[in-house]
C-alpha cells in the first residue's frame, strides 16, 4: 500500500472581537495616557485602585474619582525567575501588589528590581511611565525600587 500524502491546513486560535472596558476603566486608562493614576472612593471612603464601578461590599455604584501617586509600598509579591512570552518584562521580574500612595487596596504590577535580592514586602518602588503615552495599563510599563523617600501625586 502506498502512503498518501496527509492533508493539512494552517489554523490560528483567534477571537475576533473587541471588548469595550467601560467608563470607569477608560477613564482610568484616559489617565494613565496623562501620566496620573486615579482610584475611586468606595462607601467605607477607601481609595480602591483601579477604580470600580461598584462598591465591592454594598454593590452601590460609585463616582468619586481621587488621584493617587505613581509611587507606594510592596505588599507582596513573587519572582519570575524566567518569564515566558507575552509578559511585561522579558528579564526577571516580580509581581507585585503595589499599595498606591493615596490608595487603600494593592494593585497588582510588575516590578524591575534587577535581581530578586532588592525585593522586599515594604519596599518602596515607583511607576516607570512607557515612553509613548498609551491609554491602557501598558502605560505603566512597570515599577523600580524608589530609595527617594518621597512620593508624588
């Protein structure tokens, strides 16, 4: 019997759709495009970062947009000692939750220490800002160690 040559086509895993974020997300990634970080006050007067549309205890909706600073404290964190494609970095990077200067909720980051020796949980670290304005969370390419002692808003 002779082999028949086998049939192949190329096929590519897609999905095709655009997802609208929303105005609360788009006017938080309309800020980041602006250099500013915003947070929303919930009901208890926490900042939450990023912002939500709802108050995650009492589902009331919420508006009180607060700016916060590009610089905070590590709450936690982890190393990915070797990150695979598409993440934020393509060096040893950690990921952490950043406590906002101004904010009351960690926000989940990259961090470029350089080497998983200078993380810490209580670090203090700031945004480095992506060269070219974006308006989505890419604008924050990630955060670096901050030994200033100072903050901004």
């Amino acid at each position: 019997m002779s082999e028949q040559p086998v049939l192949s086509a190329p096929y590519a895993v897609e999905f095709t759709y655009t997802r609208s974020v929303g105005p609360v997300i788009e006017r938080f990634f309309n800020g980041l495009a602006e250099g500013r970080i915003q947070g929303i006050r919930d009901e208890q007067g926490r900042v939450i970062v990023p912002p939500q549309e709802y108050d995650p205890q009492t589902a009331a909706p919420l508006d009180e947009w607060v700016d916060v600073s590009d610089t905070g404290t590590v709450l936690t964190w982890g190393w990915s000692t070797k990150p695979p494609p598409g993440q934020p970095l393509d060096t040893p990077f950690a990921w952490a939750l950043v406590q906002l200067d101004g904010a009351d909720v960690g926000f989940l980051h990259a961090v470029d220490a350089g080497d998983e020796s200078r993380m810490s949980t209580g670090m203090r670290v700031r945004a480095r800002w992506a060269a070219e304005p974006v308006a989505d969370i890419t604008a924050i390419e990630c955060f670096v160690p901050d030994d200033s002692g100072g903050g901004s808003t």
